[in-house]
C-alpha cells in the first residue's frame, strides 16, 4: 500500500506577500486621489482664466438707466453700479447700468442683461479682486449685453 503525503487543507501566504498586496492597493488609490486632486485645481484655474477674459456669460436682470433714442443693436459705453456690504466690499450684485453715464435725462428700464467679463468680486482663492467699472453694451430686442472694457473710456463733460 502506498500512501500518500498529507497536505494541509489551507495554504497560507507568508505575511510578506500579503503585506506588500496591502501597500501596493494603497499606493494606487493615493495615486488616483492624487491624480483627481491635481483634475480639479486645473479645472477651477481654466474656469477662472475663462471667466476673467469673458469667455463666461452671467446674466442678471438689472435696472438699465438709458436714453430714449438707443436703438437695436447700437453699443453704448455704461457704468457698473454694485451693491457694497457693510464694510465697503463689493457684493458682485450688480445694482444698475448707466447708459450712457453723462448726466442726461434717463428712463429706467428693468431687463435681461448679459455680462461677459468678471462679476465675482472674489476669485476661487477668496482674494478680492477689481470688477469693471465700464462695460460695452449692445442694446438687443429685449436684452442686452454687455463685455467688460479693458481700456476704460473717460465720460465726455457737457
């Protein structure tokens, strides 16, 4: 009769091998973590850097200050008028436009208005930073929109 060498039921790995399946899992998820970390500080740098140089539309229905004699599709220079919070700091809720903003006699119009330029006082960082003042405008059907001026235009004096 022959017999046959036992062998056990279970077959452990030594420790090593088990604790090295341990660390490499998580190497990978700190390199995923890491990699999705890095994703979304590019995102929200690209995002700003777009809404900085206008390429992002915010729209608000504001007072709009005008002439009567603004025709469809004219541009028009107009001053921002911001709400500010107890402190002096600019809120980005935009109060009126004044179009254009020489002293004439106004009528109020409360419409649709288009910005393509920074209404956010704060960047993503919480550091203040400096809205437009002076934004062009086009005057729509029942709208309009406005693109922040780089070269701020000086009022003409009457």
């Amino acid at each position: 009769m022959t017999t046959e060498p036992q062998t056990p039921e279970h077959v452990y790995e030594p420790w090593s091998k088990t604790l090295l399946g341990i660390v490499k899992g998580m190497l990978k998820l700190a390199a995923w973590v890491f990699g999705i970390g890095i994703a979304i500080v590019v995102v929200l740098a690209i995002y700003d850097q777009l809404d900085i140089n206008g390429y992002l539309r915010h729209e608000q229905t504001t007072d709009v200050y005008m002439t009567s004699n603004w025709m469809v599709g004219e541009n028009r220079v107009c001053s921002l008028t911001e709400s500010y919070d107890g402190y002096g700091h600019q809120t980005g809720k935009v109060v009126a436009l004044l179009c254009p903003f020489d002293g004439r006699n106004y009528e109020t119009h409360n419409v649709s208005v288009t910005f393509k330029g920074v209404l956010d006082p704060k960047d993503m960082n919480g550091k203040e930073r400096p809205i437009p003042d002076q934004w062009k405008c086009t005057r729509g059907s029942d709208n309009f929109t406005c693109e922040a001026m780089a070269n701020p235009a000086k009022p003409s004096t009457p």
